[in-house]
C-alpha cells in the first residue's frame, strides 16, 4: 500500500489531459493496444483497429469532450486509469451472455482499469473506484455497475483483471447482484443522495 493515501489526485480525462493517458498507456496502448476501446465498439471493430486506430478512436471522443474516466496522479505523474460512464455507452456489454443487463435501472457503468506497472497492488485500483463513486454522485447518478473478475487464485496476470478485482470492489461497498459465469460477478454500489 502507499503509505500516504493523500498524495493520490483523481482527474476526469480532459483534451488537456490527454498526453497524460498517453503516457500512462505507453507505447502498448494500455493492453495490447486496446486503447480502452473495447467495450466501446464490436469485436470485429476493436479487432481491425488495434494499436493506431483504436487511439485515434479513443482521442477523438476526448477531442469531442465525452466523459470517459478519471485518472490517478502522484504528483504530476499518471499512474492510474478508470474507465465508466453510462452503461449505453458501451454497446458490447449488452452483447456479452455473462454481462447483459440485469434490469431496466438506468446505470453507470465501471468497465476497465490501467495502473502503472510501479504502483500495482498498492491501492490504486480501490483509490479509482471511490473517486468514480465520488464523480458519479456528483453527476447525480444512482447505480454505479461493474463487472469485476472475482479469480480462482490468489495471483492473475494483470491484462486479466482489466475489469477490476472482485475484493476491490468490496472494500469500498459494491454487492454482487448476479452471477453468470463462475468468475464475473456483476456488482452494484447504490449512491445515497444528501437532503
């Protein structure tokens, strides 16, 4: 864990902050060149466009000024990404057997995270999901999903746990709702509004 929780900043990516996720991607794109597209666009999509297109896609809805996640900062270095918004803007959710929805609750949801390789398993993860839970109230939201992987073993390989960790989640509150496959729980965080 980081020994000073504090020193860890949370900002919505932002046109001006776009050299920042570049940096935090690297020269990879984050996964394999994801670019974090892939919950945006079908399999054959993200597929053709991997590596170059899938940035260009991602930069362009920055450019566009759509909200698409926060990221972390130590200091000025990046070194954390969450990826939410609304569920709808992430059409291949609704595509996917284990993570269709559960019910007709308008929801935002939370569908992938990049933490530098130097700051794993330090917090980061669950720094990210309460300043998602704290941005989301801000924007009035009720529900917060995610779709995390809850694994069979104590160690996965970090591309595997792009949607976050199950024990994550539940630190800060999320509840499993539904279970469809044996390893991808859905969860839900319910944001009490203040009087």
């Amino acid at each position: 864990m980081l020994e000073n929780k504090h020193q860890i900043e949370y900002y919505p990516l932002t046109s001006s902050r776009w050299s920042d996720l570049e940096q935090l991607f690297g020269k990879h794109g984050a996964y394999g060149g994801c670019w974090c597209m892939s919950w945006k666009l079908s399999s054959k999509e993200f597929s053709l466009n991997k590596g170059e297109g899938n940035k260009a896609a991602l930069k362009k809805l920055v450019e566009n000024g759509e909200f698409l996640g926060i990221l972390a900062y130590i200091g000025d270095k990046p070194v954390g990404w969450c990826a939410f918004g609304p569920r709808e803007g992430y059409p291949r959710l609704n595509r996917s057997r284990i993570l269709a929805p559960v019910d007709d609750e308008k929801v935002w949801s939370i569908v992938c995270f990049f933490v530098d390789r130097g700051f794993r398993r330090k917090g980061i993860m669950s720094g990210l999901i309460q300043a998602a839970i704290n941005y989301a109230a801000k924007q009035r939201v009720t529900i917060l999903e995610a779709y995390p992987v809850d694994p069979k073993t104590d160690r996965s390989p970090d591309p595997f746990v792009y949607t976050g960790l199950y024990s994550a989640f539940q630190r800060v509150g999320f509840t499993e709702v539904l279970r469809r496959g044996e390893t991808r729980p859905i969860m839900r965080f319910k944001i009490q509004r203040s009087t």
